[in-house]
C-alpha cells in the first residue's frame, strides 16, 4: 500500500542529505536506487510485470523516469515516449484489467495524471477535471467488471475525485474541506462499493455506495492514520497504519481495537492485505524503521522478516519505506513487494526472505569524445553503477574497458563517474578530464590507463560533502588551467591551477542544484562563462570568476519552482553573442551575450516544451545547426538563420523513441562538418548515427561488466 506522507520532501532533500565518512561519500548501496512509485501487474505470477518511478539516469541534473520490467525486475527499459512531465512522479498504478486493456497510471507532483493505453509504450495526460496537478495524496483503482473500473484520486489538498474508464473527465466527490489524505477501496467493491478515507488528522468517512453518500465515523483509533487496507469478504475488515499502532475493525470502521503486539512502539507508516486473507489471515506493515512484519493470524501478533532494507538518513523518516504491496496472485506466486529510498526489494515465499532488485546498474552518464575522434574513435564513459567508474572505447563505442586506474578506492566503495570530458585545443595527446561521484577530479592524457585525481577540498563553514554535478573547461586550459564545477551545495567552485587549489565563487547561490556550465569559446579574451541552477535561474560571470550576476529573471519564464536548465553558446559567440537555454518551458535566446532574451515560439521546441540538452553543431557558423532533446517527445535538428532564430525543425529521434530510446545525453563529433556523426546514450545503450541523425544504429551497450 502507499505511504501517504509523499515524496514532496524527499524531492526537495533526497539528493544531497548524503551520509558522510572520512569524507568520501558513502552510499546504502550503490547504485542509489530510490523508487518513487510502484506499480504491479494483477497478473505478475505470470507477466511478472512492473512498473516504478525512478530517479534519471545522471542523479541530479535530471528528471525522473518511467521504467518497465517483464521479468520480475531483473532487467528494466524507459518508458519516454510523451512522457513530458517537469515534475517528479509520486505513484504508478496499473488497470486491474492489465491483461486485456494495457493501461497503467502515473502521477505527478505539478504535472497531474498520466495515462497509457499500450503497456507504458507511449503516454498522454490525463487530467480533465482536475483543478489541483500536484499529486501528493494516492491513486487507488477498484474493479467494478470484466473491463471496466473507477480511479479514487487524492491530490494532497484535502480533495477526492473519481473517474471511471468510460468517463472523460474527474469528478470532485469531497472537497478540500474534507482534508482528505488517504484513501483506499475494498478488494471486493465490484459486489459492495465500498471506499473508506482518512484525514490528515486521522478522521475517518466511509461510503458503501461507491462515493456518493458518506459517513463520518469520527477518529476511532484517536491516532494520525498513514495508510489504510480494507479485508476481502463480507465483513470488510479495516486495518490502520497509524502513529499508535496498527488498529483494527470488523464492523466497518465503526470501533477499531489495537493489534500491535510485538510491534515496536513507533509509528505504521504502511499496511497490506493479503488477496487471500479469507483462508491466510495474511497481513504486512512496516514501521517507521522496520521492515516488513507480517501476521498471519489477522493482525494479532507479528513477525519481523528483516527486508533488507535499511534506513538511509536521506529523506522524510515516513518516506523510508514508501510502498508495501502484494501480488494479486500471492496464493500462488507468495509474492511481496517492498520500494524503498534504498530500493526495491521483493519476497517470493510470503515475505519471509527478500532480494533487492537493482534498478540503475550500468547507467552511462556522461560521453566524451575524442577531439580527434574522426581518427582514433576514441570515447569514454562515465558510469554510474556498482563496477562503476570510467570506461574507454577506441572503435565508436562498440567495444570497453575500465578505464580507472588511478582513482582512488581506500574504502572499497563502487566508484560511480559523473561527468567527462575533453580539453579542447591541447597540445599533445588528447586531455581527459573526469569527476565522480564524491570530490574527486581526475585529469588523463592516455584515454583512461592512468589518471592523476586530485581531491577538492572541503568547506567546514558550509559542509564539508562536495558533491559536483557538472563541470566546464576553460577553451585555453593550456594557458589558463581554468574549471569550473558546478556543485549541490557549494554553488560554483573554480580552480586556475588546473585542479589543486579550489575556491567558492562569490555571488552565485550555494544552493539548489548547478544543473550547467558553459564557458565562452573566446574565453581567454572576454573572461565569460555561464551558469544555471535548478530554481530556473541563469548567471554570467565576465571577469574570469571574480564577480557573478543573474541575467534574464524578467524574461526566463520556467514552470513550477524548479527545472533542469542547459546552457548552449554559440561557436561564433565572439561575433554573434548567441546563448541558448534550455528550460522547462521552451528554449530562451540571447543575442547580445545574456542582456535580453526571447522565447523560441516554434511549437515543437518552444514554449510548455520540456528541454533536456541542446548543442551547437561545431560548425555552426556554416551549417547553422543546432541539435535539441525534448523530453517525451524526440532528438530536433535545428535550423538557425543568421541571428539565432528557428527556419526549420526536423524530429531525427522520432525512430529512436517509438523504440523507447530517449538520451540522457548525446554528443557531436568535433569533425561533424566531415563524418556528420553524432553518438547518444540512453541507461546502459550507445546509439550512433553517421548522417546527421537521420538514421541510427546500436553501437554498443553495458560498458561496465
């Protein structure tokens, strides 16, 4: 069942409330595997299909996923297509009806309810009706036929709607004023239409006419209810998770009475029943900081299974353990499902032993390729995972190997990359530059067999955990030394002595996330670079560092509080001073270097428009070719005229997300004007096209073992 205490909080702290030790993060696990929405196929005994939300591919620049397995959460695939959302996701719920109809739900934190028709294929909103979009509260589904079934919606601000799946449109059925929180439906409503709620202070209504008519049965249990289960059969059998225990009524909510022996005394943030309770007795629950307990004789004692799950420090307490659910075939399959901060973990003997199923294994977060790429092949691989690190290729991409020696491990923890990248115009062999995880930056001139890693220091007055995001190379590197990391906690750090003494820049926001970094080509004349964060905000340095300024509050228009910006400058800047930003709500230009801006108003890229990356081609002064990823909707070819605005917009990616592949990231060849060849990554695959991306091939996949 959900835990209703939503991932609001959990969105806003999750990613830097790291656990620290000696200074080098430290993880539960790794990979970091927050599961933000569970959903369950009625038939997984033999589809073994899931659904959860996920957090993206590079952890903290990125929105959240979809994902889908099909064999019981051993391997999982994205679910992009016409999934646009900006907001993170707070459930997933799939038709009682799977088998036949293919429809599944997610919900949103701003963007409201997404529905798909085709297994999680292709998306579209679902949201007429609807006067709140921040879903914070649940989505619970009781099958009312063969085909057909009603949706209950909680929002978060106290209301209740319902919609059934021949309806067009939400209905309210209580208002705000009823403070609606939780609610839940009965296995068996099809026969008795029966749907019980509770209020953010424990008020329980209940309706046995499938919503229209309710009654209030006051606060029974005299605790705050987090979650709530409702018993197969006649007598419809209620079960509470609250902050005094687990509580319990056989006449339907009328006197509850305490069932929590051998329970810690602490509060029951999740509860489910089993499909079968009539002949097993079978309940679980978790507590505040335990996981899972189960009764099997209707809640009259309890038995701790340790899950495997651990409490992570990182979110709400209540967010800890998010979602306890049960196959809908568990008396067959004895199958028990657990998300978690820390992960997902599933029971296939009735909750008694747990595995954790690994969510994010292998995922590639950042490409860099070689400057003289059109001749060595040369790419390497950040790689976020448990064999994580730095992975080299020299033929496109096909082919890997490790490529992180030098970095240090003392701990044995996973070394999981973040970003890589090349110095441009370097004298000599091509110039890695890498960063992980913690606040390690590494510098190679061998493409990954050796590394000199240098640790960015700390900053006891703000935090002594460093965790950068991203990071831009000054184009003269070779004079200058100059980088800049944009960082979760510490805002800018810049560096002119190529990675030994690091220092905080002044003016630029600690906090939120740096989400990009761009510097000027001409850097080493007009000492310009440009920043953006995850408020929406855009800022300009012009003097190598020393002072910033936010540009463009009164033109850059986001929606929301939050969005995952990027920075595009022109090749031609010194001439042209064309900027490009990425929010979302559309592309932004700049043609005077970042003084004024103006929405790109083209329909597939503008305005509403949910933009991931964008990039110059490296011969844009001759080709005017800029490439674009719209998240849920494809890879754009852009035509820019001679100062910077739209002639024409070609989807190269339409073929790519029809398959499910959206990029995480893509890069150009440095000789794209010669070889035309662009290489993206999407989780653990590397996708290449060699004629400007119109077509594309697989080139390789899983670079870690």
């Amino acid at each position: 069942m959900q835990n209703n205490i939503r991932w609001q909080i959990a969105a806003m702290i999750a990613c830097f409330l790291i656990l620290g030790f000696m200074g080098i993060a430290t993880y539960t696990h790794s990979p970091h595997d927050q599961v933000r929405g569970l959903g369950i196929s009625p038939n997984f005994a033999n589809d073994k299909t899931l659904f959860i939300a996920a957090e993206g591919e590079q952890t903290s620049t990125n929105y959240e996923d979809i994902l889908r397995s099909t064999d019981g959460g051993a391997t999982w695939i994205k679910l992009p297509r016409g999934m646009d959302n900006r907001s993170d996701f707070s459930a997933i719920r799939v038709s009682p009806n799977f088998s036949n109809d293919n429809t599944v739900f997610a919900t949103t934190l701003g963007d409201g309810v997404y529905q798909s028709l085709n297994r999680g294929n292709s998306w579209q909103l679902f949201n007429t009706g609807l006067a709140n979009k921040y879903i914070q509260g649940n989505l619970v589904i009781a099958k009312t036929g063969s085909k057909d079934y009603e949706l209950f919606l909680v929002p978060g601000h106290g209301e209740l709607y319902r919609r059934s799946s021949s309806e067009t449109s939400w209905t309210e059925l209580l208002s705000s004023a009823a403070g609606v929180n939780i609610v839940a439906v009965s296995p068996d409503f099809a026969l008795n239409t029966t749907i019980m709620t509770a209020s953010r202070d424990g008020n329980l209504q209940i309706s046995i006419d499938g919503g229209n008519i309710w009654i209030n049965k006051g606060n029974p249990a005299g605790a705050t209810a987090y979650d709530i289960a409702i018993a197969p059969g006649p007598t419809r059998e209620i079960f509470l998770a609250t902050s005094n225990g687990v509580f319990y009524s056989n006449n339907l909510g009328s006197t509850f009475i305490n069932r929590s022996t051998n329970l810690p005394v602490e509060t029951i943030n999740n509860i489910a029943v089993s499909p079968n309770y009539l002949i097993d007795g079978t309940v679980f629950c978790t507590t505040k900081t335990k996981a899972v307990y189960k009764s099997t004789n209707r809640g009259n004692n309890w038995v701790l299974h340790d899950s495997g799950a651990v409490i992570t420090g990182q979110t709400n307490a209540l967010n800890e353990f998010s979602e306890l659910q049960i196959s809908n075939t568990f008396s067959t399959d004895q199958t028990v499902f657990l998300s978690a901060f820390d992960g997902l973990f599933i029971s296939k003997n009735g909750g008694i032993t747990w595995i954790e199923r690994q969510t994010r294994e292998n995922l590639i977060t950042s490409l860099a390729l070689s400057p003289h790429f059109m001749n060595d092949q040369r790419i390497i691989a950040a790689v976020y995972n448990s064999e994580g690190g730095f992975y080299t290729s020299g033929d496109k991409g096909a082919t890997w190997s490790l490529s992180s020696t030098g970095w240090p491990n003392s701990l044995g923890l996973p070394l999981s990359g973040v970003d890589v990248d090349f110095v441009q115009n370097y004298a000599g062999l091509p110039l890695a530059v890498a960063t992980n995880i913690g606040r390690k930056i590494g510098f190679s001139s061998n493409f990954g067999e050796s590394w000199n890693v240098f640790t960015v220091p700390e900053f006891p007055h703000i935090s002594t955990l460093v965790y950068i995001n991203v990071f831009a190379l000054s184009p003269a590197f070779d004079q200058d030394q100059e980088i800049y990391a944009g960082t979760r906690q510490h805002g800018i750090l810049h560096t002119t002595d190529g990675g030994i003494n690091w220092r905080i820049v002044p003016d630029f926001p600690l906090s939120p996330h740096v989400t990009s970094l761009s510097v000027s080509p001409n850097y080493a004349n007009d000492e310009t670079a440009f920043a953006a964060n995850r408020s929406g905000q855009v800022w300009r340095t012009d003097n190598g560092g020393e002072s910033w300024s936010r540009i463009g509050s009164d033109s850059i228009v986001i929606n929301g509080s939050q969005s995952y910006m990027w920075i595009a400058i022109s090749p031609g800047f010194s001439t042209d001073r064309l900027i490009l930003v990425g929010t979302n709500n559309g592309i932004y230009r700049s043609g005077d270097g970042g003084n004024s801006w103006q929405p790109l108003r083209h329909a597939k890229i503008g305005p509403s428009k949910v933009i991931h990356q964008i990039e110059f081609s490296p011969s844009f002064n001759e080709d005017r070719t800029v490439f674009v990823t719209v998240r849920g909707k494809g890879l754009y070819r852009l035509s820019l005229d001679n100062v910077g605005w739209v002639r024409s917009v070609q989807n190269v990616g339409a073929s790519l997300l029809s398959k499910n592949i959206q990029f995480v990231e893509f890069r150009m060849s440095p000789d794209f004007k010669q070889d035309s060849t662009l290489i993206g990554a999407s989780r653990n695959k590397l996708y290449i096209s060699i004629d400007g991306g119109l077509i594309w091939m697989l080139t390789g996949s899983s670079p870690a073992p």
